[in-house]
C-alpha cells in the first residue's frame, strides 16, 4: 500500500470513530500523546487523549441519529516517509468543522499526532 492510500485508510477510520463515536476506533486513529486543539474558544481549548476519550464516549453519535455522512479529505501532504498533514471536513450534529491533522508513521503505522480544528459557521 502506498503511503498516500494507508493515510487515506486512517483518516476514513478517523471519519468512522466520530461518525460511530466509536472510542476503540479513535484509539486506533490517534497516537496516545497526541494533542487535540482549537481557538474557537477563550481560552484557546487543549485536551489530552485520556480527556477526548471520554468526551467521544459521553457523545451520542451522528450514526445513532441517522444523520447524514459529510466527511471529506480535502488534502493529504507529505513532509518525508514518516510526517503528513491532511486537510479534513467533517460535520456533527448542526456544526461543520475543518480539521488540520497532522500524521507520523510509527512503526509502519499512521496515527495523528495533532488535531486542530475550526468550526465554520
């Protein structure tokens, strides 16, 4: 599989987890120390993964309520053979977001290191 479709393999299953809320599946996804941010809130808000598990477990799903799938990968760039950033859109509930991921390749596995989102309105 080439790096660009095992990037791509993630970040479906990224969509999934929060489709799903899924934790197994997001625990799969991002790398126990990675960090998940935004500056839609003051203070700018940071979470660790043991905290954004818990908030995707408390969640009642999109899938739960049958609504809609609206992911999409906008772009996926590569730094080298083991850093990549991609450029995802993703909606819950009434809020759309566009989140920048950023992916290092540890032991021939992708797992997002960072999340930092934006909510559209």
């Amino acid at each position: 599989m080439s790096p660009f479709e095992a990037v791509s393999q993630v970040l479906t299953m990224y969509f999934d987890a929060l489709y799903e809320c899924d934790v197994d599946k997001i625990k799969v996804v991002f790398h126990p120390q990675a960090i998940y941010a935004t500056a839609d809130e003051n203070p700018p808000l940071y979470r660790d993964m043991d905290t954004y598990f818990k908030v995707i477990a408390q969640r009642k799903s999109p899938a739960s309520r049958k609504e809609p799938r609206r992911d999409f990968i906008d772009a996926i760039e590569f730094a080298g053979d083991n850093t990549a950033r991609a450029r995802v859109r993703c909606s819950i509930g009434q809020r759309d977001f566009v989140d920048f991921l950023t992916l290092i390749k540890e032991a021939d596995q992708w797992r997002i290191i960072a999340k930092v989102f934006q909510i559209i309105e």
